[in-house]
C-alpha cells in the first residue's frame, strides 16, 4: 500500500464528523485486509502508536529535528513557517510544496517503508545518532508529498491530530474484519496493541489472547458512586495507579497508560524481588515526604508524577515511594481474574502479609475495611489519613482489564 492513502484517509478522519471517522477508518483497512503484511503497519500508522506502550523506546526527535531535516531539502524559510503554522504539521506540508532538492527515485513512498524507517529511527541511540536519525528524516521529506510529510511529521512527534482513538479504531476494526466488538474489546484488554489484535482478528484467532507476563494488561475501570452496604473498602490515597508485574528475578512496573517506569523505582524494584512469589498486582503508587517540615506526608499526585518523570534519577528524593496493593490479576504465571475478588484478595495476603502501618517500605495490601451502615463508610474516610476517597469491592465480582466495573464503585468524599 502507498503511504499516501493512508495520508490521504487520515486527513480525510482529521476533517470528519466524530460519527463518520470510524467508517473512513474501517474502508482503509477493507483495501488493506488482502495483505495482512501491511495490516499492523497500517493500523499503528492511523492511531500515530508505532510499537506498544510498554516497550523502553521512544522516538528522541523533537520540533527542532524536524526543522533541521526540512530546511535541508526545502527552500523555504522554515523558522518563519513555524512561527505562522505553530504545528509541525502544517509546516512540513508548507514546506516540502517548495523543495530545494528532489529524490533521485521518483518512486512514490510505501507505507511499509516509512513505517519501517520511522521505527529504525526510535532504534536510534549513541554517539552520532542525531545525525543518522536527521539522514533517515531528510530521505523521507525527499520522497514525501507535501500531504505524506505533514503526517510523517506528525507521526514522528506522536501527535496525529486526526482524532481517531482506540475506541474509534476497535469499532473500526470490527466494522472491516467482520469481527465482533466484544470480542476485540476482550483481546485489547489483554494485549493493549491495536496493530497485534488488528493481525488475530484477520485471522480469527483473538479466541487465543491470553494474559502473558511482562505484558500489562489494560487496568479495570471504576465508575464513582455513592457506598453501597454492606460493603468491603479500602481507602485511596493520592498517587499514581501502577501494575506491578514481579517474574522470577525480574520487577515490571507500568503505570495506568502502560508506560514502563521500572527505571524509576529501582529501590522499590530491589525490594520486590526478594518476594517469594511470581505476581502481577494492581496498585497505587504513593509517596511519603522524607524532610523535617513534611516527615511522613503522604505527597500529592502532581508530586508523585514529579518523582517519576525526573530526569536525574542518581539524586537523592525527598520522596520515599512505595506501593500500596489493591488486587492481585495473576498469580504464579497464571491469569486468576476470573476469581472472585474475595479469592483474590485471600491470595494476595498469602504472598505479601497482612497490610502494613502507614508510612511503610515496599509493597502492602491496602487495609480493607467489611462495613455495614452509612455511618461507618462516613467515619472511615474521616479517620483514614490522607484518603480522598474508598475503593468499594463486590466480593462476588471479577477483575475485567480494559472494562468499567458494574459492581465495583470510587466513593469519594
């Protein structure tokens, strides 16, 4: 397949009613599905999501990578073109209408091929890697329409601006592979990779999806509530929601996008491997203030992203993180969230003890709380110490990934 089609449908999708963008998305992949090579490419190419969430990679080019390469193959002033355009996009697209130089083949781009070189320039890294990244950019934007650069562009900064999600695309998906939507909905929520589940759809095989360790899965989903007794609960803190993936020797941790923040949390890491057990837990990352005037502060969210976002990860933190454990999703390799929560809950206990005193070190259960009245839901939010809120559990109820919970609920104060 050409690039340019899939240029040519994405800027149709960008200009679409949100009602009309899953069609134009689902005609593309109806003259793609002849040729399933092209199928996960093309798929990862729409949605601007060239390899899953979970893998250590990323595409280490910014605004001034791209203005460097489009200002060795176009005659056009490029710092003013983005000073008008603002989006990158745009400001290929202006910029490759005036091409100072031409490709020595006039062979239109495949989208295999731009895919390919795109993720060859993710790959990228070292001494040197700047100036290689920049000679497979230049070679693109020489091939490239002024339409394919705007979205190569685009794509190389993972900001399509065509508003086609991943809810668009599963009914996109179900629309041209004649697939049932439940049943893609079920294989996205273990293998978070639409290109993947695009390839299992065509051939039938999305039956086979199963949880694999290393990969997260997708988190459940609570809707907000008003408490229901009686009821199990457990209270939640500011912080960030994480999977905890512990297998053999080796720590994963993920946060609620899927990104792998291990790097970040070695100290906890070190402390999670000495745990008997193989594990894959859903948990809340939490910290505590680790200075004079804060001692034991439990740190806001915006703090939390701070602590795993920076950049100089040697340095001391005045931030102790650790890991609050709300449900366990697979024990010992095994996938367990068809058990009921109660069985669950009995199983994670059984590897990580009984829930800890705040603050502590690690890993704990989160203290869960068996209510009966109102009144005992009301003054357990007001003793538990920095909550924001209770987590409420249905005893009888299954962990689904990807899927909002209709018998699990956040009250909030």
């Amino acid at each position: 397949m050409r690039y340019s089609r899939i240029a040519q449908a994405l800027q149709e999708i960008s200009h679409a009613s949100r009602g009309c963008k899953a069609d134009l998305a689902a005609s593309l992949l109806c003259e793609i599905k002849p040729d399933i090579e092209i199928l996960c490419p093309a798929v990862r190419l729409l949605l601007g999501e060239l390899w899953p969430p979970w893998e250590k990679r990323e595409m280490g080019i910014g605004p001034e990578a791209l203005m460097t390469a489009l200002t060795e193959v176009s005659d056009q002033d490029i710092p003013s073109l983005r000073e008008r355009c603002h989006d990158m996009g745009r400001v290929a697209e202006a910029a490759l209408g005036q091409k100072g130089q031409h490709s020595l083949f006039r062979e239109p781009l495949e989208a295999l091929s731009v895919y390919e070189r795109l993720l060859r320039i993710s790959e990228m890294n070292g001494k040197e890697s700047e100036q290689r990244k920049n000679a497979l950019l230049r070679g693109l934007f020489l091939e490239a329409t002024p339409l394919e650069g705007k979205y190569i562009a685009r794509t190389a900064l993972r900001n399509m601006q065509a508003g086609i999600g991943h809810k668009t695309m599963i009914v996109a998906l179900s629309r041209s592979l004649q697939c049932d939507r439940e049943k893609i909905l079920r294989a996205y929520g273990l293998m978070p990779d639409l290109g993947s589940i695009a390839v299992m759809a065509q051939r039938q095989e999305l039956e086979v999806v199963a949880f694999r360790a290393k990969v997260p899965i997708r988190f459940m989903l609570f809707r907000q509530s008003n408490p229901v007794v009686p009821g199990c609960f457990l209270p939640k803190y500011p912080g960030l929601r994480v999977q905890v993936h512990k297998i053999k020797n080796e720590v994963l941790i993920f946060t609620s996008r899927l990104r792998n923040i291990t790097t970040s949390l070695s100290g906890i890491s070190r402390q999670l491997e000495k745990i008997d057990s193989d594990f894959v837990a859903d948990a809340d990352l939490i910290g505590f203030h680790d200075c004079a005037v804060k001692k034991n502060v439990i740190c806001s969210q915006a703090e939390m992203r701070r602590y795993i976002n920076r950049r100089h990860l040697s340095r001391k933190s005045r931030i102790r993180p650790t890991l609050l454990a709300y449900d366990l999703i697979a024990l010992q390799g095994d996938d367990i969230c068809s058990l009921p929560y109660q069985d669950r809950r009995e199983k994670l206990l059984s590897i990580l003890g009984e829930p800890q005193a705040m603050p502590f070190l690690g890993i704990s259960p989160a203290r869960e709380d068996v209510l009966m009245d109102l009144g005992a839901v009301d003054e357990l939010l007001s003793k538990a110490a920095g909550a924001r809120a209770l987590l409420e559990r249905d005893p009888k109820a299954s962990y689904l990934p990807g899927i909002a919970s209709k018998r699990d609920f956040i009250c909030n104060k």
